[in-house]
C-alpha cells in the first residue's frame, strides 16, 4: 500500500477529445478505517446498471475532500461557483461475466447535465480491476452529454444490428463498437475524477474472482458531484 503523506494530484488529458482525469493518489486521510467500515455494513443491489452490490459510505468519509475536490473543480473543470456533494456509494463488483445485461457489456455514462462530476475511489489493496475509458466508433463520441444522447443511442442501435450485441463478458479493451483511449489501475487510495458524460467501464478479467467480500473483491466508492 502507498505511504503517509499529503494528496499527489496529477491532470491526464486523454482521447481525441482531450478530456481530463484527475488522478489522485492518497485521496482519503484515512482509507483503513473506511474499509472496515465497509466490513460492518449490509450491501445490496441497488438499480439495474450498476453489476455489484453497494452501500452508502459513512458521512465521514467526506471529511478532509472537500479541499481536494474544490480545486480541482473550480482549475480544471471550471465550475467556480458552487459544489454540492450528490451521494457516495460503496461499491462492490459482484456478477458473473455471463450473467451482465447489455446495458453493463458496454461503456457507460454517469449522467448528461452539465456540471456533472464522478470520483471512483479504489480501496482494494490487490489489483481488482481498473478503469477504461473508450471512443464510441461510428459517432466519434467520447463523451455523450445531453446533445448528445439520442444521436448516440440510436447509433448504437444501429451498431447492434451491423455487427450484433456484445460477447458476455466485462469489456477490457477495443471491439468492433469501441475502441479504449486510457485504463488507469487500481492502486489502493487512488481516486479518479472526471466528468459523467464520459464513456467508461470497469475493467475486470473474465476469469477473476467476483466476492462479496471487502477485503477479497473489487470495493470501491463512487462519488457524484453537481457544480457550476
């Protein structure tokens, strides 16, 4: 696990359309504790998108973020009036490759509206998985903000029936609908923080060990913020 010591924030600007991702090592002050914290909370389902169980995280755990998130909100997203915190989930993946809907076989955005911001906070201390972000082919789309919403869904109809649905399985790299233009990995404490129209999925190997366990599995916590 990654030493003591202050935040160490870096800008990624990745894809065509050169959108940034913050990488944050040592994101928590205290990210033991909210393992354990973890541990001692009921998990379940929650909506039909995420493919995993999740929990709210302790009110705690926004203690100390808000002088990490204001910043970076405000210098490389360029919302300087206002941050709210949304809701923060933790989240475990928890479903069998052949058991994932369509919807959870392809990239996935967190939401349209602008001013729309996510971290994923991994708290695993073994490589469970990263994070890729991904092109969406016949649009270009790297990003799908409200504009661009109903051309993308339909152009992904349209993909479907060129080159039919996807394989069962986690998406982990370039197919025929989507190409990945970064993967970060899991490094126990690192946060990522970019804005929810952009095209991501969870990278996890077809053959890796799904628990519901927190100290076994893949836990992380996604953070939704709203600013302008």
């Amino acid at each position: 696990m990654p030493g003591t010591g202050p935040p160490l924030i870096r800008v990624e600007r990745i894809g065509d359309e050169g959108e940034p991702v913050v990488v944050v090592e040592r994101f928590s002050p205290h990210p033991d504790q909210l393992v354990a914290e973890a541990a001692s909370i009921p998990f379940k389902v929650m909506g039909e998108f995420y493919p995993g169980v999740r929990a709210r995280a302790p009110r705690f755990y926004f203690e100390g973020l808000a002088a990490i998130l204001a910043p970076v909100v405000r210098e490389v997203f360029g919302y300087r009036e206002r941050m709210t915190f949304d809701r923060a989930l933790y989240s475990m993946v928890t479903t069998p490759p052949d058991r994932l809907s369509l919807a959870q076989r392809i990239p996935h955005i967190d939401g349209v509206d602008e001013g729309m911001i996510a971290v994923l906070h991994y708290l695993s201390p073994e490589d469970r998985g990263g994070t890729g972000f991904y092109r969406h082919i016949s649009t270009g789309f790297e990003t799908v903000e409200a504009t661009r919403h109903g051309p993308y869904l339909e152009a992904l109809q349209a993909d479907f029936a060129r080159h039919g649905e996807p394989a069962v399985g986690y998406i982990e790299g370039d197919t025929a609908i989507f190409s990945r233009t970064a993967y970060f990995a899991p490094t126990y404490n690192r946060a990522l923080i970019y804005r929810s129209s952009l095209l991501h999925c969870a990278s996890v190997a077809g053959d890796a060990a799904l628990p519901a366990d927190v100290h076994a599995g893949r836990l992380t916590i996604a953070t939704f913020l709203s600013a302008r």
